[in-house]
C-alpha cells in the first residue's frame, strides 16, 4: 500500500465516525451552507493567478510552519492580492482541520479551496459547511462515477471544483462539464519526487474551456513566467510561502516580482 492508498483508507475509517458525530441535516444548517459563494475560478482569470496555501506539515516535511495564527495567514494573503486561498483540512498528514477553513473564512473575503482527499459526498457537504468556494478532486484516488459524483453535487451547492491529475490517463479519465479548472500536479504523490516537466507535457491536452492550473514545485517567479508562457492560468504554491515567517508579505513580494 502507497502513501495515497494508505491516506484514502484512513480517511474512510475517520468518516464513519465523524458521521455518527455530525449528521448531514447539521452540516446543511450551519450558518455558511446558505452563503453565497466567490467564483476562484474566475479570480485566477482575474488575477496573476497566485493560490497561496495553509499548510503546517506534509508526509514528506514534519514541519513547515506550526507557528502562526491562521487569521494572519489568511488577512497576510489577502493584501497580497492573491487569486485564492487553499486550506489543508487534513489532520493527520497535515495537520489541518476544518476549523482551519472556518477561520480562515471568518478572516477574508478571498476565494476558499477546501484541500482535501475527498471521496465522499460528506465531505463535499462539510465543505459548504464550512465556507469553502471550491473543492480539490485528486484524480489518482477516485473513479470517473466517483468524479462525476462528487463534482455534480459541488456543482449544486454553488461550488467550483478543481480537479488535480497527474498523467494523460488521469486527464482523460476527468473530463467532465462539472469540472471548472484542471490543475496539474507536478509532485508525484506516490513517491513525491518532483518536476515541471509534467505540467509543460500535459497543457496542451487540457480543453481551452477549464482554467488550468500548475501545482507544486513552485518556488520562484521565473517558473511561474515559465508556465505562464505555456498556457497555464493559476498556480497552487504549497509550501514556498508557509515557509517563512511571515507569508504574506512573502506572497505579496512574488507576485510584484511577477510584474518585473
């Protein structure tokens, strides 16, 4: 069993407790189900195209940044100007939490991503729940039903969906009208080595009607340009500005240097 196998399957067991815990007529009346929601999609179009992203930990690096408030986080990003905001709800390899996305909702006005390894309708409902705009689904877990599934009832509630591949097979797989952005992700999550090579051979198989997005491995402005100049819109960066003290200054200065 690989890492993403063995994510998924924990995932699983977490959720049939949490649904004896939280039933979904609770998730469908918390003060946010109702909420209008911000199109991210239409913010990458809008914007450089920036995601910036809360993360404290990932399987492959303990500790990132366990350091920080949230809220400043996520006010720090919103005066940077970025597109949108991705928030880890995952506990145990992530250290995130909904509450996570409940505060940074609480903090900004800006575009929300669940990020999350959702391979359950609850989980799409949680994420209305709690204030997301859009949600993350990761090709490499689920089954086209499954995509179809989850994406079609995101679709419903007023959500965007961002759908993460990493080879041609997964793109195919995926296509689907209930799809907004196709996201390219260049770290392998099996073995999470990574290059930007996978993003430049899959962008002209991505249909011109989904807003396309590069993720991971980014870590500086000349990448970005670089993928830019390939055809991608939006550009999820994961860790790069987590890693410093303060990221939202360091997410305002990489967007100025887009300009330079």
């Amino acid at each position: 069993m690989n890492i993403l196998q063995q994510i998924v399957a924990d995932i699983q067991k977490d959720l049939i407790l949490k649904k004896q815990i939280v039933s979904i007529r609770a998730l469908e009346t918390g003060p946010f189900f109702e909420r209008q929601t911000i199109s991210l999609s239409q913010r990458i179009v809008d914007t450089d195209g920036i995601i910036s992203e809360h993360k404290r930990r990932s399987p492959s690096k303990p500790n990132i940044n366990f350091g920080l408030r949230l809220a400043d986080v996520a006010q720090g990003y919103e005066s940077a100007g970025v597109a949108g905001m991705s928030v880890l709800t995952n506990k145990q390899y992530f250290g995130g939490s909904l509450e996570d996305l409940l505060l940074a909702r609480q903090a900004c006005e800006l575009p929300l991503l669940r990020k999350e390894f959702m391979v359950d309708e609850y989980q799409v409902l949680e994420a209305k729940a709690n204030g997301a705009d859009a949600i993350l689904l990761i090709a490499a877990c689920l089954e086209r039903q499954d995509i179809q599934t989850l994406s079609k009832l995101a679709q419903q509630l007023g959500m965007e969906v961002l759908l993460e591949v990493h080879n041609a097979d997964e793109l195919e797989k995926s296509i689907m009208p209930s799809i907004d952005m196709i996201g390219v992700n260049n770290r392998d999550l099996t073995s999470f080595t990574v290059s930007l090579e996978t993003s430049k051979s899959l962008v002209e198989q991505i249909p011109a009607e989904f807003v396309k997005l590069s993720e991971s491995g980014l870590s500086t402005p000349e990448s970005v340009l670089e993928l830019r100049g390939c055809g991608y819109q939006g550009f999820l960066m994961g860790e790069h500005f987590m890693k410093t003290d303060d990221p939202g200054a360091s997410a305002q200065n990489f967007i100025k240097s887009l300009a330079k």
